[in-house]
C-alpha cells in the first residue's frame, strides 16, 4: 500500500503527517511507502519549514532531510491513497483528476478521524508555535488511525 500526503507548499503539514506515519509504521512493522507533495510549486526542492522540524523533533520524528515537491498527475498512479489537508487542497488535486478511479483515491485526512466532517488540518505557517503543535495532534490522531487500519488488513 501506499500513501501521499498533500497539503499547500509541502513545508509543513504534509511532511509532517508524512513523518508521523513513517514513524508509527516503522514501530507496526508496515510494510507501506509514504510520501508527501504540494499543490504549488513554491517549495521544490527546500526542507520543510524550521518550525515543523522542531516541533516533530519534540516529538520524536525528524522530517529535516525531506524535500518538497509538486503534486503531479502522475502521483495517480503511484500510489493507493491520497491524504490532503484541507478543501483547497483537495479542490486542487481532483482538478487534475482523470477519471473516478483518480478522484476515488482522495480524501482529506481528519475524514479518518472524524468521518464525513470534512475538517480542515489548518495551515500553521502564519501563526506561532501553538499552530504547529495542533497541527501535529490533529495529525498524529488521524495518522495513528490510519496506521492501525492498515495494520488490520495486513
């Protein structure tokens, strides 16, 4: 199976809920491939943001050596599930869309969480460090959903 994580820039929810989900596979023994990109070409190729790296580290994770990328209509094809962050985002990737098979592969991610609500993880890149850190909680409980999801059906 395998998993990309989407959110605006790449710099900091989805590299964080990338890390996150590496982290509790690595710790389930899943035998998955995670990955994260941006809708918008801003970031490629940077780190993601000193603030999400700090706050991941507090956590255990280091996501300091992950490198932004674009969402390409070919990540399709690559992989099972796509996680976005919020409508934006998600409005974003189904434009690219091809087919229902494509669109069937999108969800935002707090779905996992909080079924049919469609909540938005909120972007902490212009706030302050209690952003970063609900960001983190938000993704953390809808990652280790995910993760203990799939460790049912392996």
């Amino acid at each position: 199976m395998s998993y990309l994580m989407v959110c605006l820039g790449n710099i900091c929810r989805s590299p964080l809920a990338e890390g996150i989900l590496r982290d509790k596979a690595e710790k389930l023994n899943l035998d998955i491939t995670i990955d994260s990109a941006g809708t918008s070409n801003y970031h490629i190729g940077q780190h993601p943001d000193n603030r999400t790296v700090l706050n991941a580290k507090q956590h255990g994770i280091d996501i300091s050596k992950l490198k932004g990328r674009q969402f390409q209509v070919e990540d399709f094809d690559k992989f099972d599930t796509i996680f976005v962050m919020d409508s934006s985002n998600y409005s974003d990737v189904i434009s690219l869309a091809r087919n229902e098979n494509d669109k069937s592969k999108v969800e935002l991610i707090l779905n996992r969480v909080y079924p049919n609500s469609n909540m938005a993880v909120p972007d902490p890149y212009f706030g302050g460090e209690q952003g970063f850190e609900t960001v983190f909680i938000l993704l953390e409980k809808a990652c280790d959903v995910i993760a203990h999801s799939i460790e049912i059906t392996n």
